[in-house]
C-alpha cells in the first residue's frame, strides 16, 4: 500500500468555512493550506493550519464567486502563485468559465487575519470548452509543461481539458480535450509539486497516478489508476498533496449535522 489510512488532524470549527471545495498546500505557508467555499460565498479564501483552525481570510477585491471549485499552485519567475477556478456548471449552461491568477499571500501565522487582494493584483483568464459548456469541479497546473488540466465531472468517462496560461490575458482560452479517463463525478485533483504523481477523488474514492519522467499528463492518464485508501466524508470535495510530499490531505464540507474533517494520508 502506497499510503496509509486516513487519519484526523482537526476539525472546521469556523462558521465561515462551511463548504470547502478546494485545497492546496501553501508555498509560502509551511504546513498550512487554502480553501474556499463553493457557490454562494463572497470572492475569498482561507488559509488553515494542519489542525484546520482558520488562520487567516484574503477577499479578492472586485471578483465575483459564481461557482467556485478548485485552487492550484503555480510558480512563475520564483514567485508563487495561486489559481482559483471558478469552473461548476450544474446545468452546462455558462458558455465561459474563469480563473484568477494571483500571487500567493504571506499569511504570517496570524490568528484570524483579514485582508484584502486588490483588484490589479488578480488575472483572470476566460476559458470555454472546445466541445461546449460542461461542468468540472477539478483544476491543476502541471510545473513540467506548464497546461492547466481542468477535469470533467458527469461524464461517466470524465474528459480531461487543457489550455496554456499566457503571461498577459489576451482572448478566450479554448479548453481542448486531450483525453478521458474510465471514472465519473470527479470533485478534486492535484499533482504533486514536482509533477511526478496526480490525485483525484470523487465522492466515493482517491485515485493515483504516478508519472514516468518522460510523460505528458495526458499520457500518464492513460494507465488505469491506482485506488487509494479514503475514509469517507460528507460531501467530501477537496484533495491535496502536502508540500513535502509525504502524504496527501482530504477535506468535506459541513454537512448533514456532522463536522468537517482534515484527514492526513501518510506515504508508507
């Protein structure tokens, strides 16, 4: 076995976090995380400790939450950066979907810190599907070929979506689909921060890939994956590796009377 059970590091104990949809390891955090609540919130997100107590909320000034679910890492120029997609679509109704760019925060350690990321500080890119509107609760940023994957979530083969972030927005980013993979109503994914291994979760279980050195994503998805262990959660949405790579992190929402949990997977 790759990874071990899941084990608790802490519980959601803040009323403001009460339908985490993505996770990421912090760059500039140690042992820290991001998340953020899915549609209905305002433009913001959360950093956690590994206890899951919230240490601090950054709003992103001038940005609209329509239907956020899932945050990436990226790195540019030695600068970290974080990545959040505002990519659900229930319905398949949004011709465009979107990302904000901005440089990752220093939250400091502070309890409770509020702040705001001014509105020039954040790029969006406007993205839409080769093949039409569709619904994802999945996004990544491969650090080897430098593509955002965004994961397709109700086709009982999810398609796999990639595009290039140019430095300057320009026009519409179009979301080729490069692939599939034999698994449905995908909710999160991750790739590790040197490219060499690829999560996704859907509600039921975690699915791992490990990428040969030589290998585009696409590719390295063509394997079948490894099922990994998962205890459940209540709608659990979020998945992430930790930053040292010696494990990965789950996360649900509050829900159905019962507390959202942080769960640690330690590599064996």
């Amino acid at each position: 076995m790759l990874f071990g059970y899941g084990q608790p590091k802490g519980r959601i104990t803040s009323t403001e976090i009460n339908e985490a949809s993505g996770l990421i390891g912090s760059a500039e955090n140690a042992g820290f995380f991001w998340t953020h609540n899915d549609s209905g919130d305002a433009a913001r997100i959360f950093l956690i400790d590994d206890s899951a107590r919230l240490r601090a909320t950054y709003y992103l000034q001038g940005i609209v939450a329509r239907d956020w679910e899932d945050i990436a890492m990226v790195k540019r120029s030695e600068r970290n950066y974080l990545l959040v997609g505002d990519i659900g679509d229930n319905k398949n109704r949004y011709p465009f979907v979107y990302v904000h760019l901005f440089e990752e925060p220093t939250g400091n350690g502070a309890t409770k810190r509020i702040d705001t990321i001014p509105k020039e500080n954040i790029t969006t890119f406007v993205m839409k599907y080769e093949d039409g509107p569709r619904d994802a609760e999945s996004l990544f940023f491969d650090p080897v070929d430098d593509y955002l994957y965004v994961i397709g979530k109700r086709e009982l083969q999810a398609g796999i979506y990639r595009t290039i972030l140019p430095e300057i927005p320009t026009d519409t980013l179009i979301l080729k689909r490069v692939g599939t993979i034999p698994h449905t109503f995908i909710t999160s994914a991750d790739i590790r921060a040197d490219g060499t291994e690829i999560l996704m979760k859907n509600l039921l279980g975690v699915f791992y890939w490990n990428r040969k050195r030589t290998e585009s994503v696409p590719q390295a998805l063509k394997r079948p994956a490894v099922i990994l262990p998962y205890r459940p959660e209540p709608q659990g949405e979020a998945i992430a590796f930790s930053r040292d790579g010696k494990g990965y992190y789950t996360l649900g929402e509050s829900a159905l009377g019962l507390n959202a949990i942080l769960y640690f997977y330690q590599r064996r």
